[in-house]
C-alpha cells in the first residue's frame, strides 16, 4: 500500500492514547535531540491552521470573568516575543468537538495538533482547563497556553469547556471536565495521543476543576456519567494550578478584599451549589480538592499570588501541607506580590518544565524559588 493510500493511524503507527507556557524569547521546543534527523509526517488536511510564531504581542485573558464582577482589569497584554521560527511551525486545530454526545456547546472541546509529527510516536497531551468565577469564561482562553505546547512538535494541546453554574450546578462541572479526559483517551488513536501522558493545568476555578482530576479516581459523585465513554479512565498524570480554590470552606476571601468583592464571591459560590455554604457544606466539602490528597493523586505545581485577594494564598498553603501529609509531590512558588489573574514568564516556564519531567520524563531542575513581581512605577 503506498504511503498516500495509507489511513493517517497506519502511517503514525498508532493504535492507542496516553497550558499555559510561553516565556518571553524562548522557544518552547528545548530537546536536546537533533530533530533533522528523524523522519517526520503530516497530520490530516487542516481544519484551521495558525502559526506559533504570528505574533510579536499577544493579549491574554485570564478567562477568570472576575472583571466584571469585582472591577478588575483582568485583561493583560503580555508582550511576549514570538517563538522563533522552527520546524513545527504550523497546527492543526479542531474546534468544538463534542465530547458528551450532544450538541451542548459547553461540553466541547478544542484540538490543538502539530502539523508534522515523528513517525510512530504518540504525544502526551496538555489539557487547559479556564477559570471565570464559575459563571463566566470559555475554552477559547485556552489557546494560547496550549498552541505553543503543540506548535513544539511535542505535545497535543487541548481547551476544555464546561458547562457553568448558571446552566448547571455542581458537580456538573467536574462531571464534564473528567468526560472529556474519557473522551481523549476513547480517541486516541485517531489523534496519535499516549492515554498515560495526559497533563492538565488550570487557573482560578479552572484550577480547582485540574486539582481534582488530578486527586478524584473512584468517587461516583466526582466521576459522574457524562458521555458514552464511562469505561475509560479520566485519570491524569500531572496538575499545574494556578490560583485556584482548594478548600470552599475555609476564609472566602482575604481580609484585604473589599465587602464589594466578597459578597460577589459568596453569591458566585451560592449559584454554584445551590445555596449557601452552610446549606451546602457537604458539596463544598466534596467540592474541595484539599480533602482528596491522598496517595495515589497526581504531582502538582501551584503558583499562587501571595497578595491575592480573592484566593488568600494561605489556600496554597494548605494544599501543600495536604499533600505533604499524603505522600503526594507538590512544587509550591510564591509569586511574591501578585494578586489573582496573574500571568507570568518565569512561572509559565516552570510550568513546562513540570510537564517535560512527568510527561515526557525530561531530567531537570524545577526551581521552587519565590518570583517577585515588579516595582509598581
């Protein structure tokens, strides 16, 4: 059979499955492997390529939707310089593809592909889960943290959406982010991806939906029974969190944060389970990723704001003593004088670095040191 006549499985040699950095001036592609050397093929006709190098400065949204309901300016335009011109220049992307076998708009998901791929090998997948205050935000925030893991040649990066609180209470938002794992491993082999390379990070409500795929297997009310693909596991090997709420039941807000901001979050938090959190203390219980750290959960980096107003830092505090009581590795960096929505070149180079070491087994040093943020001028 010629090589044209060959489906794309046959030609990658496929047969099963296993965001967020991009740092100023870097590429993302750091193998110290020649790549001219090794053969490399196409993936299918593009449904939408983009270029990982088309832009000099790209705006970022922290997809936190907080800025609408506490008056900030979550829009930040990061200046960061365009990856420098390399051999997986073009992806692939799939939008909206449906994960929960219906035509929900919320329950799909976006597909970031390298065009060029190595022959026979299959990719550790990158999952961007985006925050909002549990009412806002969609999975489009999700491309810029997870194009350049797939413009390296080394990923397949995915953008997860979710169903929010005012469609659906919780644990629906949990129930379709571990559907959506499901359904990346019940296609693996159509998308060349490794099911036991699956990383997935998160900001701010999308971080705590990340935490808990990352500490949940095995609890029904978790799991849930979205999509048609129950029988896969939704298990993922490595969690970034950034800024995310990992106890609901502990102080709601800093003592710094304005009456304006914590009455938002209590009423955010009230569409979200239902009621109060007196009412609905076991759901904010379940809710929390602080009380599913045992053995068995999977590595995390956090980065959290050490001025954040919104999630005290102490938060991350907290899930770092959780997890040192379980046995669980957890890489905590202050980021000393930032506040919530915060995004940052140093952090989000750790943040690949975590992922290289535990999907793709990259030997390196993850420095756990405190980033500074700025002098205000």
């Amino acid at each position: 059979m010629t090589k044209q006549g060959r489906s794309w499985e046959q030609r990658m040699g496929m047969g099963g499955l296993g965001g967020w950095v991009r740092q100023s001036g870097d590429s993302l592609d750091k193998d110290a492997t020649d790549r001219d050397s090794r053969a490399m093929v196409p993936t299918p006709s593009p449904t939408h390529l983009v270029s990982s190098t088309g832009a000099n400065g790209w705006a970022w949204r922290c997809g936190c939707g907080w800025g609408r309901a506490l008056g900030w300016g979550l829009l930040l335009t990061t200046g960061w310089a365009a990856e420098p011109a390399a051999k997986h220049e073009a992806v692939e992307v799939k939008l909206n593809v449906a994960y929960a076998d219906n035509a929900n708009p919320r329950q799909t998901l976006d597909l970031y592909l390298p065009q060029e791929r190595v022959v026979g090998r299959r990719l550790p997948v990158v999952v961007f889960i985006h925050g909002g205050g549990w009412q806002n935000g969609n999975k489009s925030a999700g491309k810029s943290w997870v194009q350049p893991y797939a413009a390296s040649g080394h990923y397949v990066g995915v953008s997860v959406g979710y169903r929010l609180a005012g469609e659906a209470p919780w644990p629906a938002q949990i129930h379709d982010c571990k559907a959506a794992v499901r359904w990346l491993r019940a296609n693996a082999a159509r998308y060349g991806l490794d099911a036991d390379r699956i990383g997935v990070e998160g900001n701010s409500a999308g971080a705590t939906l990340a935490l808990l795929l990352g500490a949940s297997q095995g609890i029904a009310e978790l799991d849930g029974a979205v999509g048609p693909h129950a029988a896969e596991s939704s298990r993922v090997a490595a969690v970034v969190n950034f800024f995310g709420r990992i106890n609901f039941l502990a102080e709601p807000v800093s003592a710094r944060a304005g009456l304006t901001q914590a009455a938002a979050l209590t009423g955010r938090l009230k569409v979200l389970f239902g009621g109060t959190l007196e009412e609905k203390a076991e759901l904010a219980r379940q809710a929390s990723p602080v009380n599913h750290m045992g053995a068995g959960a999977a590595p995390v980096m956090t980065a959290h704001g050490t001025s954040d107003e919104l999630v005290p830092y102490v938060q991350a505090l907290e899930l770092d003593a959780a997890m040192k009581r379980g046995g669980v590795t957890h890489l905590l960096i202050p980021m000393t004088g930032f506040g919530h929505g915060f995004q940052n070149a140093e952090a989000n180079r750790r943040a690949r670095q975590f992922f290289d070491r535990y999907l793709r087994g990259v030997v390196t040093e993850i420095s756990t040191e405190a980033i500074v943020a700025p002098a205000k001028k």
